[in-house]
C-alpha cells in the first residue's frame, strides 16, 4: 500500500537544504502540508537570515509541484520562535501530525582543542533544538490521539568518531529523548523514532574517498517516510544511507555476579562472562537492568 500523508500536517526543521529538504519534498509529494524551517545558517550555525531563502525556495518547489507549505525562519534555539511557529501553523491548518527534528550544525575539534563554546553550542542545536520544537506540539499531539516524531541521531552519537565529541554526544542524548518520549506517547499514539542518516550534504563535504553520488540524501529520505507514517514503528533506531538500511539497538546483556570486599576483583576476572552477548536483550524500558541485576542476587542469597 502507497504511504500518504493526506490531511495531515508536517514541521521539518533545518528543511533549506539537504536531508531537510528531501524530506520536506518527499511529505509534499505524498499529500502532507508541510512546514519547511530553516534559519539560512552556515553548517557551523554562524550567519542566519530572516527571511531564510532556502526555505522559501523549498516552498516555492513545493507548490509548484501542486503542494502545500510555508516557510518558517524560527532557530530551534529559541523557545519562544518555536513557539511561534507552532502557533502560526495551528492557526493556518489546525493541527500538527509530523514533526521531523532535522537541524544541526557541526563545530567538530578534537576534545582537546575544543571550545566549552561549541561543545554548548552543538548541544543546544541538536539536543535543545529537538526539545523546545518536541515540547511546542507535544500537547497538540496529545489531544489529537496522534503524532508521529522522528528525532535525528547519529553513528557518531551511537558508536563515537573522531573530533565529534559534541556532536556525538547530542545525538546519543536525542536517542535517549526518544526512548522516553516513545514510552510516554504511546497511550496517544504517539510513535518516536530515531533516523541515523548516512547522505553527502554540507555536513560531510569536507570528507574524502566517499563514492558522494551513492550517498545522496534522496536515499535516506525513503526510512524517514516509513518513521512518520500512520503504520510506523515506535522506539526504533533506523540506521540509512546510499540505499541501505539497518537498525541499531541499545542492548543488554545478562552479566554475571560479584560481591563481597574482593567484587572489583571479581568483575575483572568476569569481565568476559560479563560481556557475553548470549541472550542479550533490548529492554523496554529501563527497569530492565535493576529486574536483571535483583534477580541474580536474588538467586545467590537463596543459594
């Protein structure tokens, strides 16, 4: 059955260019009224322009398609912008379904060299970003009994590259965001992912050896529409790029047993049982680590 979006409503943010703007595209092509956000920043989030022609031209490509959008300059930054926006758009079109948290910068140093300045800053973008623009349509979401959210995470965030400890960090932060919210959602069919894009866009033009016309950002928008569709998944990590995708979790495994006054020895000399993958879970939530942990001292004290 073909994905559609008709009647429904979408927010993409940092939708001027690349991923953003596949994906703004993508919604429109397939009935949704899209809201295309963007500040008109430089990658490293100097710069911005009120009138953020990016994405105008992304609304005017839109509607000369025969769809339906507006252009929305507000930085996720600001609460207060956010705020706005989500306002102008209830008083536009009456409701929110999608909401695709897509803006990022980079101001990548090693973490020597790095300023406190840009490890906050990347933090506000992406993780801060994410929540003030989460929060502005939760409660819209609530009342509707509906919402899809896609929040964009990383393999940086998820398995750590060199020189992006910012970064990594705010996208491992937007996976522990969407874990809760998912959890939290559910009740109103509020259904949270996390899209892991692989895609040649100014974010990674200063890489080098990428075959970059496999990795257009085009190939990873496919995923993003599956996230936000009505049949979505919730609490998935969907990794994509050049055509492929995969899933990631955040896994646990069944461990071992250590105590008494020589149990840092004994995690040591365990660490290999410990780190066994045998029967590893994905918990549902994270209660599953103290059930696991209580009942191997359950076992032991009634042994």
């Amino acid at each position: 059955m073909t994905i559609r979006f008709d009647g429904q409503v979408a927010i993409v943010t940092g939708a001027g260019g690349g991923l953003g703007r596949e994906h703004a595209l993508a919604l429109a092509a397939r009935g949704a009224k899209v809201v295309v956000n963007d500040l008109g920043a430089a990658r490293d989030g100097s710069g911005g322009s009120a009138t953020a022609a990016e994405a105008v031209a992304v609304v005017a490509e839109i509607e000369a398609a025969g769809g339906e959008a507006m252009a929305n300059a507000a930085s996720v930054t600001d609460a207060a912008a956010v705020e706005a926006m989500v306002a102008e758009v209830m008083a536009r079109w009456g409701r929110i379904d999608i909401l695709v948290n897509n803006a990022g910068i980079l101001r990548d140093k090693s973490f020597a060299k790095m300023e406190l300045a840009d490890f906050q800053l990347v933090m506000d973008v992406h993780l801060m970003g994410a929540v003030h623009c989460t929060k502005a349509v939760w409660e819209i979401m609530r009342t509707q009994n509906y919402g899809r959210i896609v929040m964009t995470t990383s393999s940086s965030g998820l398995f750590g590259n060199f020189g992006q400890a910012n970064y990594g960090a705010a996208k491992m932060a937007l996976v522990g965001l969407m874990q809760t919210l998912a959890i939290e959602g559910a009740k109103n069919d509020i259904r949270v992912n996390a899209l892991a894009p692989t895609a040649h866009t100014r974010m990674t033009e200063d890489l080098q050896g990428l075959p970059l016309e496999a990795l257009g950002p085009e190939l990873v928008t496919p995923g993003l529409i599956y996230l936000v569709s009505r049949d979505a998944p919730t609490r998935a990590i969907l990794a994509a790029g050049a055509g492929g995708f995969e899933r990631a979790y955040v896994t646990l495994t069944q461990g071992d047993f250590a105590i008494g006054p020589d149990a840092s020895e004994q995690v040591a000399a365990r660490f290999d049982a410990i780190s066994d993958r045998k029967n590893e879970i994905v918990p549902d939530m994270g209660a599953a680590q103290g059930m696991i942990e209580l009942t191997k001292a359950q076992q032991h004290h009634s042994s």
